[in-house]
C-alpha cells in the first residue's frame, strides 16, 4: 500500500505491523515537528506551528485506526471515534470548567486502553477464524 493512501484513504484493511509502523512514523513525525519548530520561529509561530500539526496528526491517525479496524472486523467509524475519543478531551480542557478535567482524562484513558488492545494487540478478524489472508 502507498504511503499517501495509508495515512490519508480510510477504506481498505491493514495488519498490526503495518498499523504499528504507520502510527510510530507519525508519532516520530509530530514529535521531530514539536521539537524543531521553537528553533526555527519565534515562540508564538511555534506554538501556532505545533498546535496546527497536532490537529493534522488526527487525520492519519484516524486512517491508520479506521483501516486495522476493518481488519478486525468492525466498521471503520469505530477506529476514528477512537482516536477521536483519545485526543479531543484533550482540546475540550481549555474550555470547560477545573470538575469536568478527571473525566476527560477518564474517558481518553480508557479509549487509549481500548484502542491499544484492540488495534493494536488483537489478530485480524480472518486470523482468528483461521483464513489465511494478507490485508492490503
């Protein structure tokens, strides 16, 4: 599969190595991006470079989740809402009063725990009923 439909097409299927490998390059992509951007603008320009790249990240993210999660036999929504699930409490913090923070974190721990179980520990649906396929 080419690079730009693994990260950016959310139809198709892919295996935990290719889900795994795909989510370490973004992570290592906006990790690299957060810490160069201070060094090359200002510290404002930075902020606003960081925080565009950590909403852009969402995208890909949810393309890797939507396609391991038509691989394990569920729709591809139920990757995205995942991701969604794990970084917009994130962003709601900001907005919502010092109470509502414990079940923000609650609920992104718990979607992060059933995010790395599912997509990323558990075998394809046709591994477990004993086909023998390669996902695209």
């Amino acid at each position: 599969m080419p690079l730009t439909r693994l990260f950016s097409d959310f139809d198709g299927r892919i295996g935990l190595r290719a889900f795994w490998l795909g989510s370490l390059t973004v992570a290592l992509t906006l990790f690299a991006i957060q810490r160069v951007a201070p060094l090359l603008a200002d510290h404002d320009d930075a902020r606003v470079i960081v925080a565009f790249t950590n909403a852009f990240a969402l995208f890909p993210w949810a393309a890797l989740a939507a396609k391991r999660a038509t691989d394990r036999g569920s729709t591809p929504l139920f990757g995205i809402l995942l991701i969604c699930a794990i970084v917009l409490p994130e962003q709601l913090r900001p907005f919502l009063s010092i109470g509502w923070r414990p079940s923000l974190e609650a609920i992104s721990t718990m979607a992060w725990v059933v995010a790395f179980v599912d997509l990323g520990l558990l075998p394809s649906a046709a591994e477990r009923d004993g086909v023998a396929t390669t996902p695209a």
